[in-house]
C-alpha cells in the first residue's frame, strides 16, 4: 500500500514498477517480505539536471507524483546501480532490503 497526497495505491507491484514521489509525499506499508531500490536526490540536483539536460528553468518544472509506472531506462539505470554497489562493495547508504538484493550477483545479472 502506498499514500500519496491522500491517494492511496493498493496493489501488487511488480519487479521493474517505479513510483516516484517529491520529498514529503510519500509513505509506504508492505505486507510481507519486500524488495526495492530507492532513490534520493537534492534538490540542487534536480536543478541542475533541469539546467544542463533539459536547457530549462528550473522554476518552471514540478515533479508529480507517479504510481506503479515502468520505464525500462529507470529500470536499467537502476540494475545497473545495483551491480556496482555490488562490484565495488561501496560504502554507500542502503537499507537492509537493498543489501539482502546484493547479496547473490547471478540473481541480478551482475558480472
């Protein structure tokens, strides 16, 4: 289950499904074991994203809450997140979820 600007999404989601949610909106409750891989970015840089990709005011873009939406480009950028956090063992911040989805690198792909 996941609650979003009082919108609530029920529902099974599937390896690949993407929800994105702005700093602020987003809660979520599982029932049962889960997996995911979560992103954080600063506002900084989503502003520069919107400068020096989009050409863009930053001012002039909102990000809109998303439920269950699949991108096979966030996906792969995603997979491929995975695999390094796994191949250079970084020291990065990740939840327990994230770690137990490291473990085993043939489940993954990961060369």
């Amino acid at each position: 289950m996941q609650f979003q600007n009082g919108r609530v999404d029920r529902g099974i989601h599937r390896k690949g499904d993407i929800a994105i949610a702005p700093a602020g909106l987003s809660k979520w409750q599982w029932e049962g074991e889960d997996r995911y891989l979560g992103f954080s970015f600063t506002t900084s840089f989503i502003e520069k994203v919107a400068i020096e990709a989009l050409q863009t005011n930053p001012n002039r873009l909102s990000l809109a809450p998303q439920f269950r939406i699949r991108d096979p480009q966030i996906q792969q950028i995603g997979m491929i997140l995975l695999c390094e956090m796994h191949k250079n063992k970084c020291n990065c911040v990740i939840s327990p979820a994230i770690a137990s989805n490291i473990e085993d690198d043939n489940r993954h792909g990961c060369k």
